[in-house]
C-alpha cells in the first residue's frame, strides 16, 4: 500500500498533493525541505485524473527511490571521504609538515558543499524526466481510519 494524500491543485498530468509524515519518514525531511510541520507537499504523477480535495494513494517505484536516495546520500558522502583521503595523502606524500589533517577536513567539506551544489543544479532535470517523481495509482474514499490533511494555507 502506498501514502494517502489530498490533492492541493493540478497542473496538467502533474498534481501537488498534502500528505503527512509517517514512522516511516523518521527524521528524513526530504519531503518537506526543511519545513517543521507535520504535513508535506509532494508532485507526483496524475494519471488517474485526481482532482483538487481528492483523497488518492500515491507510491514511488522502490528502484527510483534506491536510486534518488543513493544520489542524495551516498554520492555525497563517497567524494568527502575521497577528498579528504585523497587530500591528506597527497599532503603527506608532498612533505607538508605540520597538521595536513585540518586542510584535508576542509578539502572535504568543500568538496561536499561543491557536490551538493552539482546535484541541486541537475534536480531540474530529474524531475522534468520523471524518473524520480511520485506516481498516484488511485483515488481513494475517506474511511474512518484515514486522518483529514488539514493544509495552512
């Protein structure tokens, strides 16, 4: 079973939906960016036709979600590790005497902020081809166990 949400508005085959975060989420945030409130936003795939105040059930393929976690995570990661492996030898083999230590930390963290610029300038592009965006599969009926997304708005 995929997430519930409320469709917010509808732009062409793509809808903004509310939803609310879940145990599954933990401290994620990816979804709301940064937000402190329980209920996110997400685009995701209209091909059922949903339209605004519809309750639907949307879901991402699990390869798509692999993948968007691997770049958001782990790339990052390999190149400020890399870096500042890479940093530190190529300081040590050049005979730098003092702390190489504190210069290869800082080569690191530029080279994460620089790696996360990078990804945030191709996010465009990973979203115009769809790959990685929600897709609704149905419009649901409220039961009784449903909670009601009530958006700020």
């Amino acid at each position: 079973m995929g997430r519930l949400g409320q469709v917010l508005e509808t732009q062409g085959e793509i809808a903004l939906i509310a939803m609310r975060a879940n145990a599954q989420c933990g401290d994620c945030n990816a979804c709301a960016m940064g937000q402190n409130d329980e209920t996110q936003t997400i685009e995701a795939i209209n091909e059922v036709n949903a339209r605004v105040g519809d309750m639907v059930e949307f879901d991402m393929a699990v390869p798509s979600l692999l993948k968007a976690a691997f770049i958001a995570y782990t790339i990052p990661l390999i190149t400020m590790v890399g870096s500042i492996a890479l940093t530190n030898y190529g300081l040590k083999a050049a005979g730098m005497t003092g702390n190489p230590d504190f210069l290869s930390a800082v080569a690191g963290f530029v080279v994460l902020f620089i790696t996360l610029v990078v990804i945030r300038k191709f996010d465009g592009r990973m979203k115009d081809s769809r790959k990685f965006m929600a897709k609704i599969d149905r419009i649901t009926e409220p039961s009784n166990q449903e909670v009601c997304i009530n958006v700020k708005g």
